[in-house]
C-alpha cells in the first residue's frame, strides 16, 4: 500500500501522526487542568458523560471530514440530524413495536435521501457547498417543523429500545459509545486500508491529477455527501436515545460549529487533500472535553461558544504555520486558494 | 445592421442579467402577497416594516464587496451582537447615547479588521476564520451579557427608527439608501473598486500588475465590522434592548441577499444595485409570508429554497441552452453529411 506514496508525501503523513499525538497531548493537559480545578471532573459519571456526547459528535465529525478532504463542506448537518431525529422519533412513537434495527435504518435513511441532495445540488447543480448547505441548513429545518407539525417527542413516546442505547448495557460500555468506536474503526480502515479510501485523498488533493487517472471527483465527491448524510441520520439515533427529547426548536442546532471545530482541529485540511481520523478523534475529544469540563469547573455556559471560536482559530494558525514550515523544508507546498 | 442590433441586444441582457433573478422573485412576492391579503399591498406600511430589514441591508452592502474579493465574512451577525453589547454596557455606565454609539461603531471596525487581518495577514482562509469569529464574538457577547438584557435607552433613541424623513422615507430606509450610494461610490467609481473586481477575477495577474490587493481586501473586511458596528446602534434603537441572541442567523439571509443580487460567491462580479434591488426581493418575500401568518422557521426555509433556486436556474438554463446549440449544430452537420452523398 505505501509502494505507490512518493516520499514527501510519507514524510508529511509521518508529520501528521506526529501532530495527532501533540493533539492528544493537548487534550490531556486540558482534562489535567479540569482535573486539578475540580476533581469531580474526573468522576465515572462525569467520564460518562463525556462519552456519550463525544460517540455522538465522532459520528458527524468522520463523515464531515471526508466531506472536507473532498474539498467540499457541510453545513448542514446539524439540521439533517435534526430531520432524522425527528422522523425516526415519530416512527417510534407511532409505532411503538417496530423493532430496534428497523428505527436505525429509518433514521440513516433519512439521513442519506438528505445527504444525497445536498450532493445533487453541489455536483448536479453546481453550487458551491458553502451556499448549497448554508441553504438546506435552513430548508431542512423548516422541514422538522413541517414534519413534526410543531409537536415535541416526549421521554414517554421513545421506545426503550431506543433509549437503551445510552444505558450500560452487558458489555459494561454503552452502545452509542460502542457505536462511535465502531464508526471510527470503519473510517479509519477505509481512508487508510482500501483503494477508495486512497482515491478520496487524491481527488481532495489534485481532482486534475485524479481525473487524468480515470477517477471522477464528481461522483466522489456526490457519495461523501451520502454518506456524511446517512451519518448526520445515525447521529440522530443517537440523539434520541442520549436526550430522550426531540423538540423541533432545538434539535441538532449548532452541531455543525461543534463538528466543524473538531474536524478542523484535528488537522483536516479545509482545502481538502488531507485529514486524519486519529486527528479527528483528537478533535472531538477536545470539543467534548471542554464544553463538559467548563462547566464543571463551574464557568458559565456562556463561554462555550468564544472557547470553540478561540481554538478554531488556534488551531487553524499553527496548521498553517506547520504547513508553511514544511513546505519551504523542501516539500511541495499546497497550491493557495483565494476565500 | 441586424448583427449590431442583435449584439446590443446581447449586451444589454448581459448588463441586466444578473438584476433579473432579484427582480422576478421580488415581483412575485408582490403579486402573491397582493392576491393572499387585501392588507397586503399599503405602501407606507410596506416602507415602515422594511426598517426591521435594514440591519440585514447595512451587512449585505458590505457583504457584496468582501464577495467581490473572493472573500467571505460568516461573522457579521455575532460581530453586531458584539457591538450592540458594547454600545449597551458603556450606555449603562454612563456616557451618553452618542458615545456609545461611536463606540459600538468602533468596536465592530476592530472586530472587521481582526477578521481582516488572519485572512490577510497569517493568511487563512476567510471561511475557516469568520467561522471561527462566528462562535468567538457571539460568545464574547455571551460573557459581556450573560442572561441579560441591557434596557432602559433614553426615549430620543428608542423609535428613532419610526422617525420619517421628508414624511415618507423612513429613517433607516434612509441611513441604508445613504451607505448604498456611498459604497455604491466605492465600488463601482473608483480605484478601490476597480482593484476589487480585478482581484476577484484573477488575483494572481492583479497583484502582477502592481495592485495593492492586501489593502483592498484588508479595508473590505473593516467595512464589514464598520457596517456591523453601525447595524448594532441601528437595531438597539429598534428594539429598546440588548441581548446576546441578537441577529441569530442574519448571515444565512445577509449572504442570500448578496447572491441574490448577482454577485458570484466566487467572486469578481457583482453590483451593490443588485444588493439593494435583492433586500428589497426578500423584504417583499418575507412580507408577504408574514402576513399569512406562516412561522419564522417556514420563511428562512423559503429564503434558503430562493437562494438555491437563483443559482441552480440560471446554470440549468445555460445547460439546456448549450444543448439546444449542440443539438441545433449537429442538425446541421447531419444535413451537410447527406448533401455530400
């Protein structure tokens, strides 16, 4: 598999494992931090806790970053996941005996019909993704109200099948949590472990170069948002099951900022070409890590969203400065974009 | 004789294209609105209620120029939270209305220029950066207020909005009608505005050509945080509060408004007359939603719908008309082909 990667390519990839660990590193610290300030932090609930909104966003955040090394962006995922969401928690509600797996299916489902619009427009259309998404964000939002007739799905109306999800099942771990692991391992093992994993990275990089290959960026690039739909839909299982709730005002709003953050944190490229799912991991642990252990140490909610601000912007300037290092050590830099 | 006619023709579809999409959606907004409601078509009343729209109009004006550039600037709703919080809390502590206005205005240029100065200077991509000031201002106005609201502005100030000038136009109509000329001024009658359109075009032959892009782009992203500045002392005197959930979601509108208008995301093309003509085509939709009671969540989805249709239409149109030519085209060759054998 590596026979095929030229040399500075291999040194830029070892160069990236280096940077996830300086992530990981970073994301320690931070929980130390916590820590000290306030020990509950580290309660088993507390770690729990943590947990469970982290399996939720590694979900979003796989799927947006093989969107972003596309060299596309989604924007509206948070309310895709809130479409799914509330679809699947009606279908549960009127149906109270369906099993289990056939509610996934409805919300990926859901979830994937969305993505694949959104892949309509961009490669079909030809709108760039920005004003594509930044568009269905608030078309499919509306869509929840028009669903949902405006109506909540209460604690009492979710089968338990589906709430069981953030419960301690046998195996001592919850499932959302087995569920984030499972959809990590998935992704890594494509982008790293498979031809078309390859490909993504090469159409990301160079669609020129992959199209004088005989490889399509279009039709990569329209899957990726099938498959950052269906996994915008899996997130909104999850969300059932972690909230119990799904109120049409508020579901899944804001996700995008928070998966966006840990994406971009974890040192995915937004110029596409690049991005790892151990950084993106990283990433997401920090997101989660943070808006949990805020609070914690007892600082108002308040400062949750200048925290993510802040470090979207840290993280994005040493990548750039990382980059704009290796590039004049010899390598080849990345072709600058205007906007 | 007939070639020149058909070629001015062209030309003036070319030069009134990008108004077209802005003035069919304006036009049918009307029309429906006339036929949904006999309430619907007052014209002072349509001009009174277009002044809540006017903070959007203030952001798209400036808007249009960062677009031009081949930029874009995501955060000028939570830089106008910011702004209106600032312009709170000095009034709070005492100084008068005035003041606190200069201040506000102030603090959102500054806001611009940092916005202005990671993307030009550390040399960022705009998008990454103002998603990123997105979150940071509006959870600075988070911290500045908390769960509170800033009230008790003096009574000039609140309702100035509903001042009428000339006994027709009102005041923000008027405040907007002004910053449209003026950056109307910039961007089309001078060098400034030359550079902006060359830049978006092509920014590598600009800076070639011995330009000052970085400057151009730089003073693009300040007007930005100037106009947020200016919408924030605008929307305080509008409301008779502050809080930190102001403007939620006006960049999602603010960017319609631009596109609508026929700027190219992509930058290079784009005229503020087609910005103002655009504010007026949703002013009119959401009007005209408004007044069949339908809910704010329905008329942001109908706005984002517009916005997908203006770009998805005029590309669909240009498929089918390069297809008609093809097909016009191998028609002929067909029959070239059978008068040869």
């Amino acid at each position: 598999m590596r026979a095929g990667i030229p040399r500075g390519r291999f040194f830029a990839m070892n160069l990236a494992r280096f940077r996830d660990a300086g992530i990981g590193g970073i994301v320690l610290g931070v929980a130390i931090i916590f820590w000290l300030l306030n020990p509950l932090f580290m309660r088993p609930e507390n770690l729990f806790a943590i947990l469970l909104s982290v399996g939720i966003i590694v979900v979003l955040a796989v799927g947006q970053m093989f969107v972003i090394i596309s060299r596309q962006i989604d924007l509206s995922i948070g309310s895709t996941l809130g479409v799914a969401a509330m679809v699947t928690a009606m279908v549960g509600r009127d149906f109270p005996n369906v099993p289990t797996i056939f509610l996934v299916i409805v919300a990926v489902g859901v979830g994937a019909l969305l993505g694949a619009f959104n892949g309509f427009l961009v490669v079909g259309a030809k709108i760039p993704a920005i004003i594509a998404t930044l568009g269905t964000l608030a078309i499919y939002r509306g869509l929840v109200f028009i669903v949902s007739d405006n109506i909540q799905v209460n604690p009492s109306e979710i089968p338990t099948g589906v709430t069981a999800l953030a419960r301690v099942s046998t195996v001592g771990i919850p499932p959302i949590v087995l569920i984030g692991v499972m959809v990590v391992l998935a992704g890594w093992y494509f982008t790293r472990r498979t031809m078309t994993g390859l490909r993504l990275y090469a159409v990301g990089s160079n669609p020129e170069a992959a199209i004088a290959r005989g490889l399509s960026p279009l039709r990569f690039q329209f899957w990726v948002f099938v498959a950052m739909g269906a996994l915008a839909g899996l997130g909104g299982l999850l969300y059932i099951a972690r909230f119990s709730t799904v109120n049409p005002a508020d579901v899944g709003a804001g996700f995008e900022l928070q998966v966006i953050s840990a994406v971009v944190i974890g040192g995915t490229n937004i110029f596409g070409g690049s991005g790892s799912v151990v950084g993106v991991l990283m990433g997401v642990f920090l997101v989660g890590i943070l808006a949990n252990g805020l609070t914690v140490i007892g600082v108002s909610g308040f400062w949750q969203s200048a925290a993510y601000g802040a470090i979207i912007i840290i993280a994005v300037v040493v990548d750039t400065l990382v980059r704009r290092q290796m590039s004049s050590g010899g390598s080849k830099g990345k072709g600058k974009h205007n906007g | 004789m007939v070639d020149s006619k058909v070629s001015t023709l062209a030309s003036a579809g070319k030069a009134l294209g990008p108004f077209v999409p802005a003035l069919v959606v304006f036009l049918v907004a009307m029309v429906w609105g006339t036929l949904a409601s006999p309430f619907f078509f007052d014209i002072p009343i349509l001009l009174l209620h277009s002044g809540r729209y006017m903070e959007i109009g203030l952001l798209a004006l400036a808007m249009t120029l960062v677009i031009i550039h081949g930029d874009i600037d995501l955060s000028v709703a939570s830089n106008l939270a910011f702004s209106a919080a600032t312009l709170g809390l000095v009034y709070e502590s005492g100084a008068s209305i005035g003041a606190a206005s200069v201040v506000a205005i102030a603090v959102g240029t500054s806001l611009g220029l940092v916005n202005g100065l990671l993307v030009i200077v550390v040399g960022l991509p705009s998008l990454v950066v103002t998603l990123g000031t997105l979150a940071l201002y509006r959870g600075l106005s988070q911290i500045a207020l908390g769960d509170q609201a800033v009230t008790g502005y003096p009574e000039t100030f609140v309702g100035a909005d509903q001042n009428l000038v000339f006994g027709l136009i009102p005041l923000p109509l008027t405040i907007f009608l002004i910053m449209a000329a003026l950056i109307g001024f910039l961007a089309h009658r001078t060098t400034f505005g030359f550079v902006s359109l060359m830049l978006g075009k092509n920014q590598v032959a600009t800076m070639f050509s011995g330009m000052q892009p970085k400057m151009n782009r730089l003073i693009a992203f300040a007007l930005s945080g100037t106009m947020a500045g200016f919408a924030a002392v605008l929307i305080t005197a509008r409301l008779g509060s502050t809080r930190s959930n102001l403007a939620l979601g006006f960049e999602l509108l603010v960017v319609t408004v631009v596109v609508l208008g026929g700027t190219d995301i992509f930058g290079g093309k784009g005229t503020i007359a087609g910005t103002v003509l655009a504010l007026f085509a949703v002013i009119a939709v959401r009007e005209a939603l408004a007044i069949q009671n339908v809910n704010g969540q329905i008329q942001d989805a109908v706005i984002g719908l517009i916005l997908l249709l203006t770009i998805a239409i005029p590309v669909a149109v240009s498929r089918l008309w390069g297809r008609a030519k093809l097909s016009r085209r191998k028609a002929l060759l067909g029959l070239e082909k059978g008068i040869k054998q």
